[in-house]
C-alpha cells in the first residue's frame, strides 16, 4: 500500500486508540517534546502490543525535533546510534529510544516507518490525539497473524540482517506465520548474519529459545538455512532431533540452550552415555558456539555443567547415596535440568535420553535430598579445616583436604553422620596421622 497524501496515508480517521495506557514518565517525555513544537509519535512494539491486546514492554518514539536537540531536553541521555538520529533517554523506571526523522508533519513520519523491518512495527500513534497511523497495513497483518516485511523485503534485511533473526523470534513469541515474500527473502538474507556482532545474535537467539512456539521457529530457521549460519557446528540431521527435544523442556533458557547444543558433534540428540560419540569433544563445540555469541562465562559454565553430565539409564535405581553424589558432582541447581534434558531427549528420539516416568522419579528424589539438607560441599561438614588442624596438629596442606575430603565421602554415605561431635570421635578414632603422611 503506498503511502503519500493525507488521503492515502493509513491515518484511520476514526480510529482513535489514545494514550491512557502510556506510562506517566512516558508521556511526560512525549509532552515535553511536544512543547517545543515538533512532532513526537509513539512507535513499534508498544503499538503493535497495545493492539494486540498485551502489556507494551519496549517504549519508543519517533520526532522531527534533531537528537542534538532531544538531548538539551533530558539530563539523562545516552547518544547509543546518534549516527541513524537515534538516542536513549533514561528515567528512573526504563530506558527510551529516541529516533529523529528530517521533515515534518506527515512525510517525516512516513519516511521513519518505511524503514521499519516489519509492517506489524511500522504503526505510530499521535500525540496527544492518539490516533493510529498505519500506512503499511500493519493491523490488517495483526489481526491475521501474519510477518510481512515493509516494502521489499530483500532491501529490508540488507539494511540490517539481524532483522533474519528478528523475523523467527516473532514466530517463536507471537506464533505469527511470515510472508511468502518475506520467507524468500530470508534464504539470502541469512548469510549476511555471518558479519553481525555475537551479542547481537545472542540476544534474539535467547528470545527465540524462550518463546512459546521455539520448535516451529527453529524448524524454519532450518529449512532455511538460517540455523546453519549462526551454529554450523549443528548438521541438519542432528537438528531434526535436537529441534524437538527443546519444545520438551521447561521455557528456562540454561536448558534450552544446552539442548540446542547437545546434538552438537553427536549426530543426534542423545541424553544419555550411550547416545554421546565423544561427550569432550561436543562439548568443546558447544562451547566454541556460545562464546562467539558472547555469553558470559557463568552461562557457559551453567550449559557445559548440564552437558558434561547425562543421566545413565538406571538413574531411577540409583541408591541415596548415589543421588547424593551425583547431586553434588553436578551441583544442586542443576540437577533438574539435567534430568528435564534428559527427558526432552526420550521425547523426541526413541532410544534416547529417559522416559517422563523415569524423570518423575529422579525429581522426586532429588527433591527429597534437598529437603534433607545434606553436606552438598566442604563448606557444609560440621567440622572445618581448622577444627582438623586443631585435634591434629597438623599443618594447613593436603593432609588436612584429604581428611576433610574423606569424611565428605562418608557423610554422603549417611547424612546422620554430619554432627560435630561425630566427625570429631571419627578423626579422632580412625586417622593415624603419621602413617598418613607416609601415605600421602
């Protein structure tokens, strides 16, 4: 739809949304633009939500007034893509995008909507009338449910070609279905992901993991070669399996993303010994994978922790103290996790991982050791190293790790063992300390 006079502009002359349900800090930033005579227009995502029925999350506005000026207006403004007319203004509740269009009254405008990536986030609304300015049919797209580039879809995704991934994380969150032209131009524009910032791919790829239509999306991103592009260490035949096994898990992203990364270098999705050709090397894959999307070193810590530890088969027969000692080999927090993995993994590849009944169990039973407070570590005996050096006297070295190490190993055994007194007559009856240090 074309977009040039009034007449044709996509203004719906009786339509009036408001502006009620912008946040006060919001509109008195809109306000204060306004009295200095030009233009401001709420825009994107806060529109397209609003219409949608949703709580806005992402503010922005767009504004004749020059971003030098934007600036003279707010103490708190950061210059973050002055370049492209865009600054960011802070309150105490959120962050703003400013972004400043040449021309005034409704070309200006216009022209800032046409380089929009998507028809659904080319909407603007007035201020302070409130009225919708949709000149891409962008609400027409909404109601069907539909990703539509604006305009020529190939010069969109050259613009920007995170905007590639932008278009799958629509399809993760809102379960939209894309354009036939827009998924066309997809194809080509992918490669051009290859010269965009890790953080940047990290960021829509976790919204992607996240969202509540994750399999479809990464089935497209598939067929399409996208996957490929941004994890080439994932063949498509791995991905066939791995893309279901993350529909299976809990929306928490540790473990969305470790079962994207397990059937790194394994040729499948696997969730047990059995399944792993070479667990070290697929996880030095993994890992390759997460620090070019610059995730933080405790992230990659949390996957490779989830990943260097599947579940054997007979997991459900283990004894208490083999769920203690798993427990606190893998670390608590993980546990679950590992088992949900495990799960998704048997969900979606017969013969791989545990059935949901197996990780029933294994969840009740960690959970029935975490309820028991057990010594998860050193620091959790009821004696410490300088309660061996005092009944000792030894020296702080090795000998006094290995005897604290080993009454670890015997409370993992019997957490009734865990008392003071206990452990101290145990030290007291059981350690020869020279023969120790001859062995040691």
């Amino acid at each position: 739809m074309e977009a040039s006079e009034e007449g044709k502009s996509g203004v719906n002359a009786g339509e009036s949304i408001g502006t009620d349900f912008v946040p006060p800090d919001v509109r008195l930033m809109m306000e204060r633009i306004g009295q200095s005579g030009s233009e401001v227009w709420l825009v994107g995502g806060a529109v397209r939500d609003r219409l949608m029925g949703q709580a806005p999350k992402d503010w922005d506005l767009a504004t004749s007034l020059p971003p030098e000026q934007v600036m003279r207006l707010f103490p708190r403004v950061l210059p973050v893509g002055i370049r492209h007319g865009t600054v960011r203004i802070h309150t105490r509740l959120r962050d703003v995008e400013v972004t400043s269009y040449p021309g005034a009254r409704l070309e200006g405008i216009l022209a800032d909507l046409a380089r929009r990536d998507f028809t659904i986030n080319a909407l603007a609304l007035s201020y302070p009338e409130g009225a919708l300015l949709d000149p891409h049919d962008g609400r027409a797209d909404l109601d069907g449910r539909l990703l539509r580039a604006v305009g020529d879809a190939n010069a969109r995704f050259g613009e920007d070609p995170l905007r590639v991934l932008r278009a799958f994380r629509f399809v993760s969150e809102l379960g939209f279905r894309i354009h036939e032209d827009t998924y066309v131009a997809v194809v080509p524009g992918a490669a051009g992901l290859l010269t965009v910032a890790g953080e940047r791919i990290r960021e829509e790829l976790f919204r992607i993991l996240l969202g509540g239509h994750a399999s479809e999306s990464l089935s497209l991103m598939r067929d399409t070669g996208t996957l490929r592009t941004i994890l080439p260490e994932l063949d498509d035949g791995a991905a066939l399996h791995t893309i279901p096994a993350i529909g299976e898990c809990p929306p928490r992203l540790g473990v969305r993303i470790a079962a994207m990364l397990h059937g790194v270098g394994t040729g499948g999705c696997t969730g047990s010994p059995s399944g792993t050709l070479n667990l070290k090397g697929a996880v030095l894959l993994a890992e390759q994978a997460m620090e070019r999307w610059k995730m933080s070193n405790r992230q990659i810590r949390e996957v490779k922790t989830i990943l260097c530890n599947p579940l054997p088969d007979e997991a459900d027969e283990w004894s208490d103290p083999e769920v203690r000692e798993f427990m606190v080999r893998a670390g608590a927090d993980f546990v679950d996790d590992i088992v949900d993995l495990a799960v998704a993994c048997g969900a979606s590849e017969p013969g791989q991982g545990l059935p949901a009944g197996k990780g029933r169990i294994l969840h009740r039973r960690f959970r029935e050791q975490r309820e028991r407070h057990f010594a998860l570590g050193l620091g959790d005996l009821a004696v410490d190293g300088e309660d061996v050096i005092r009944l000792t006297g030894l020296e702080r070295g090795p000998i006094v790790g290995e005897i604290l190490r080993r009454l670890h190993r015997k409370v993992l055994e019997d957490p009734v063992l865990n008392d003071r007194k206990i452990l101290m007559d145990f030290i007291r009856k059981e350690y020869h300390i020279e023969a120790m240090r001859e062995t040691l």
